[in-house]
C-alpha cells in the first residue's frame, strides 16, 4: 500500500516468522533515476543509521575495542575540555547526554567557504543544554533526540578503531548479516540508482547520489557521519530486521548475543528513545495501531522507517524520497502508520 502524492518512490518490504522460516514480501512505487524502482534500489536511509552505528558499537565493545560505559572524551580531543567529556558513549546513542538536537555545522558551506570537521566536532560536543548542567547522571539527562550526540559518537568510534565509520559499520553489521546496504563511496555505481532528495539551490540543485543530511555531508561528504549516511535498498533494510529479532532470541550469538542487543532496545526512563533505536508511543505511533507494544524501530528525515515487532515476529520496511523536491511535503505524517498497518496487517495473515 503506497498512497499517491507522498513521495516519488517508495518501496515497502514485511517479513514474517513461521514454522518454515521468514516469509517475505516486497514492494515498489515510482520512478527513479534509472527507471523504475525494483527492490534492489538504494535509498538514502537517513536516521536509520543510527542503529546500524550503535549495533556496531556493540560488537565494538564486545570485543573489548570501545566500552560503552567508556568517555567519549577518551578518542575525541575535539570533545575534551566540553560539558560532553565525561559523558559515557551509551549515554550518546541513547540520546541521554543533555546535548540540544542539531546545529548548522554545515554553515560555511552556504557561504561557499570550507569545512573545519574538528571545529565542527567541537561545536557539537559544545552543544549542551542550558537545563542539563554539570556531569551527567547515571541513567543520563531527560532525553532528546540528538543529532549532535550521533555525530559525535560516530567519531569517537572511527578515531578509536583508527576506520572510517563506513567501514567498521560494514564489518561489524553488514558483512556478518550479508547487506549491501553502505555509504555512498562504498556503494559506486550503484549510489547512481538511488532516487533524489531535495531540491537544495546552495548543493547545485537536486540532491543524488548524496547524503541528504548536511551536517553528514560537510563533516564526512560521501562516507558516513554516526547519525545519517547509509544507504540500502528494502531488502537489505529487511534483512537487516531479520537479524535483529533473530539476535534478540538468541539466534544470532555469532553477531550479537540476546543481551548485548536486549541492552540497546531496553526501555528507559523519560520516554520512548532507546540506545540506537525508538518505541512505539501508547497512542498516535508512526509504527501504526497493529505494532505490539515492545516495537522498536527508527525513522528517517528521507521518509524511511523501520520496526520489528519481537512478540509477534514481524518486520515491516518503509523507504521513500518524501524531501523531494523539498522537506516541506510531509504528506508521510499521515501515510506512515497507514502503510505500517498494511505491511503488519499483511505479516499477520
């Protein structure tokens, strides 16, 4: 189910456990740069980075290399001498650091001047919240949704593994789940098929073959910054799903053990945000009225989202260009949890 005048393209994917194994389904909608949208088309998943960066903070710490108890002002001098310092990585991909929610570290390029990524790194890790002063308790500040937090825990994982963030997040995440999904260097020519974004008069026109995201696009141009980057078609984001429910029942140790992943879904105090991934709201969800109510998922500023429903075994996939040509069209409001009670309607049969 794909309704009219949301997005140019779309593709939708759900996938079912059954006594035979994952039942799976897929869909596409719209045209794109090379035609038609087939399922092996990527799509700029905007924030559904955040929870590739934070299984691949798990794996990191499982093998000792990144502890998530850790602070970030231990790999990122950029950090040190900032409220941010002392704040435990958790405590940033779980969106608890007292850091405020974005900030135009993309600024210079408007005004066709270049990018100081430490500079950038600093101002982010500067961007504390004028209610959340001193150190930052043991569960972390009353939370919100903070780019800035991503972003700043994505360095610290290239700078302590001495990789980029593309590739430890294909190491980590993609290779052991057999995705293709990837930043833009990562996938080539295929990046060429992804459809466009917004319409942005300073990047040249439409966006394509680009990370929509400006801040991930001044600080870490075509690979990937913590909070925005990854591109992957619906099935990769399906099978991507498949592995999470499969790791949380213990059948997946091999990439993360049922504790490991249960620590990044866990419900915390203050709200429904959790360590790389969001719950489902009692009322008015975008996952839709047939989301169990230990969902998770993540959304995507693009007009992507992703939730896997681990009572009822089900995962449902949404990704579109919704910004094309401009943020303003937010006609995914209204369709997200209508295409979302589809996908679970059908997973459900």
């Amino acid at each position: 189910m794909v309704r009219p005048g949301v997005a140019a393209a779309a593709a939708v994917g759900a996938a079912r456990r059954t006594s035979r194994g994952w039942d799976t389904a897929v869909g596409c909608a719209g045209t794109g740069p090379s035609g038609p949208i087939e399922p092996s088309v990527p799509f700029d998943l905007a924030s559904v980075t955040k929870p590739l960066v934070a299984c691949a903070a798990a794996r990191l710490a499982r093998a000792g290399r990144v502890p998530l108890e850790a602070p970030v002002g231990r790999w990122l001098p950029e950090a040190r001498g900032t409220p941010t310092e002392s704040v435990p990585l958790e405590l940033l991909l779980a969106h608890r650091a007292g850091l405020a929610a974005h900030a135009p570290l993309f600024a210079p390029l408007v005004a066709r001047a270049p990018v100081d990524v430490a500079a950038g790194l600093g101002l982010a890790a500067r961007g504390r919240r004028a209610d959340c002063r001193g150190d930052a308790p043991e569960g972390g500040f009353p939370p919100l949704y903070s780019d800035l937090g991503y972003l700043l825990a994505g360095a610290a994982l290239a700078r302590a593994t001495g990789r980029e963030l593309d590739e430890l997040v294909r190491e980590e995440v993609g290779a052991p789940l057999g995705l293709g999904l990837g930043s833009i260097r990562q996938l080539g020519g295929e990046a060429r098929r992804a459809p466009p974004t917004e319409v942005v008069s300073w990047r040249g026109g439409a966006v394509q073959a680009c990370v929509h995201d400006e801040n991930a696009w001044a600080l870490t141009g075509h690979g990937l910054a913590g909070h925005a980057g990854a591109f992957g078609s619906v099935e990769d984001v399906l099978r991507f799903g498949v592995g999470l429910l499969e790791a949380l029942a213990g059948q997946r140790p091999e990439w993360l053990r049922r504790e490991e992943l249960a620590r990044l879904v866990a419900r915390r105090p203050g709200g429904t945000l959790r360590a790389g991934f969001d719950g489902v709201s009692p009322t008015g969800s975008s996952a839709g009225r047939r989301a169990g109510s230990e969902t998770f998922g993540h959304l995507g500023f693009t007009g992507t989202s992703l939730w896997c429903d681990p009572a009822a075994e089900r995962v449902v996939v949404l990704l579109t260009n919704r910004v094309h040509p401009t943020r303003t069209h937010v006609a995914i409001r209204e369709a997200r949890p209508a295409v979302h009670d589809a996908l679970f309607a059908w997973a459900g049969e």
